[in-house]
C-alpha cells in the first residue's frame, strides 16, 4: 500500500486500540497461539522420518498450501504424495508450481535426513506422472538408512531463519553484486541461475513484476483464489494454518471493525481492495535485486529440480542477511498472463527453455515464520 495508506492504515489500527483500551486492545495485540509450532518443534520425533518430514514441512510453497502428504506404513520409507485439496487451478493450471514447492520439501528432508546421519535415497514419481495434472500417484518413494558418513549440507544451519519476506524492502541499502555468485553456487541440482543487481536492470524487472501482479489481482478467478486463502485475525490462523495470513494489531483492529473482509477485498472500489494493491505493488516496486531459475524441459523432474535449487538459493540468500521473496505471477500460466509471460521468457530464456522460478532481493525487517500445519495432520496409513 502507498505510504499515505499504510500510515492511514496504522492509525487507525492504533486510535482503535487505544480507543478501546482494557479487553479489546488486549484482544487485538494479540499473536496465534498454535500456527507456529511446527517451526519449535522441528525434530522433535523418535522415529528418524517423522524428525526429517517435521524439518521438511518448513519448505517454502506455493501461497503456503503446504500440499504434502507422507505415507509412513512401510518400515523406513515415505511415500510422498500430493494432497489434491490443496492444489491451485486457476493461477497454477498444470501443478507447475506445487511441483517445485514438493521439490522444496524433498530437498529440506534430504538435509535433515543428513544433519541426522540418515542418508535417503529418493525415487521420484516410482508409478510416473501426468504433465498436465498431478494425481493420486506418488511423488516419491524415499527410503531411509543410517549413514554415519553422510555428507551435512551448510545451508541446513538456515533453515530456521528462512523466510519469504512480504514486506518493502530499504531502497537506500544496495545488494552487494558479489553477493549474486555466492548465491548461485547453491543450486547445485541442474538448474540455470541468474540474476541481478543492476539499477537499470532492476527498474526493468520492477516495471514486469508489478503489472503481472495488477493481472492476476485485476482477473477475478486467479484473485478470487488468493482471497479464499485470506487468513484474518490470529482465530483463522490458528484454524487454518496455511494460505495468505494477516495477523498483528493493525488487521485484528480492521477484522474486528470489519473494514477488512474477504468480500471488501474482492471489492475494487473498497478500501482494503486498494491498499492491498498497494501493499503489493510497494513489493515489487523496492526491490533491490533479481533472481531467477530457468530449466531446458519442463518435465515433472524439472519441476523438482528447481524445488530443490530454489529452497538451496533462498537459504543462502538467508545466510547473506538478504529479504527474498518469489515474484512467479509473471509465470503463471492462465491466459490473461500471457504477455508478461512471453516477456519473462524472452529475457531470460530467449534460446527457449522455461523460467521456473523469479524473486526479488533485498533488505527488509524481521518478518515471523509462516503459520504450518503440524506434523500429524500430514501423516496418512501411519
């Protein structure tokens, strides 16, 4: 949201609270209680799969669907299938995108899996895979064995600290252009990597990523897909822990008042509808720098692999102090995208190929964790 907003936005939050004084203004500082468990109790299990799916279910995914689900009934393996519930049709038609968030997944349980001496040795898609929609089919068949000689990988000390930071960026604070090289070492598993911090560079990709984001917000299916994951207020986060959460003082204050409600945002006319696209487009429009993944197919192993560079980037992006936060809109593959589509592609895979992944970079303040389901709820046939 502009700045005008956001200050509108937090008085109002603040002469509300203060307003209210005793009950409510205790009420409406208050944080969820139980969504970010799962990231304390990480490793936390008896049994060597639970303690690396526990890590695993920290993966980054797309609008934090969380669409893991492990079969645990044979001894010393995991069957990882996909939860068809949480898939999402209009902006991710093909699954492309909740593929690379498994390929997430399976990368952080391949680093816990190590940091615990358990080497896995992993087969994905063992009964194949459709290109075009992911079914019942498994994943993967992930099979554990103690290994006092696995290899640890450096980049499992960030796991804790990773984040897909969603707020404005510091325009005064430049991204170190040797930062770019140290990040591009961890993708390590067949994808292209790029990125960049030149100015003129990054206006350019400023300018693409915020009309693709004005696209998906101004087409009402993919929109309406994002506002039916609208977590409000600490109660439907803690119910809920997944999807776009919106929690703190200020958005209990606007739930409770009820200027922002799922039907206000879908409003173009309301409020809430105009500093949410505010509130992106100050996103899009601070970054510092740009990163990407590019693959030469588009197989459903091309899609896992750049799940496991993409998790490897952002965590040493973490290790460099940086905010990072994916910009895939321009990616998506619904009609009304195709333009920035094709533009995307024309920059960075001219040759052709597919660009998988886009973030932006930067420095931003201290976010929290998103909120996870715990562990159990994930498990199926234990």
């Amino acid at each position: 949201m502009s700045l005008s907003r956001r200050k509108m936005l937090a008085l109002v939050g603040g002469g509300a609270i203060l307003a209210a004084g005793g009950t409510l203004g205790h009420t409406v500082t208050r944080q969820p209680r139980t969504a970010s468990l799962p990231w304390k109790q990480a490793g936390g299990y008896d049994d060597p799969r639970k303690r690396a799916l526990s890590w695993a279910l920290l993966a980054p995914n797309p609008h934090n669907r969380q669409p893991w689900m492990a079969d645990l009934s044979d001894a010393g393996i995991v069957a990882l299938h996909v939860d068809r519930n949480r898939l999402l049709p209009h902006t991710d038609p093909y699954n492309r995108q909740i593929t690379i968030g498994l390929g997430c997944f399976l990368e952080l349980l391949r680093m816990a899996a190590a940091e615990d001496g358990q080497r896995v040795d992993i087969t994905l898609f063992p009964q194949g895979s459709d290109p075009a929609m992911l079914d019942q089919r498994p994943v993967a068949r992930i099979v554990f064995t103690e290994d006092v000689g696995v290899v640890r990988d450096p980049l499992f000390a960030q796991v804790l600290g990773r984040r897909s930071n969603k707020e404005p960026f510091d325009t005064t604070r430049a991204v170190d252009v040797a930062a770019i090289p140290r990040i591009a070492a961890a993708a390590t598993n067949g994808t292209r990597f790029g990125g960049t911090v030149d100015a003129s560079e990054v206006a350019a990709w400023r300018a693409l990523t915020r009309e693709a984001l004005r696209i998906e917000v101004e087409t009402p299916h993919t929109f309406q897909e994002s506002v039916d994951l609208f977590r409000i207020g600490r109660y439907e986060v803690d119910a809920n822990p997944d999807g776009i959460d919106f929690t703190g003082p200020m958005f209990e204050t606007l739930r409770l008042t009820g200027l922002f409600t799922r039907a206000a945002a879908m409003d173009p006319d309301s409020m809430a509808h105009r500093s949410g696209l505010d509130a992106v487009f100050a996103n899009t429009d601070t970054a510092m720098g740009h990163l990407w993944l590019v693959t030469e197919r588009n197989t459903r192993i091309d899609q896992i692999a750049t799940g496991s560079d993409w998790l490897r980037v952002n965590l040493a992006a973490t290790a460099e102090g940086l905010g990072f936060q994916p910009l895939s809109q321009a990616l998506q593959e619904f009609p009304e995208m195709a333009q920035p589509y094709a533009e995307v592609h024309e920059r960075l895979a001219p040759e052709g190929g597919t660009v998988q992944m886009l973030a932006r970079i930067g420095y931003g303040p201290q976010v929290a964790p998103s909120p996870r389901w715990p562990l159990e709820t994930r498990i199926v046939d234990v």
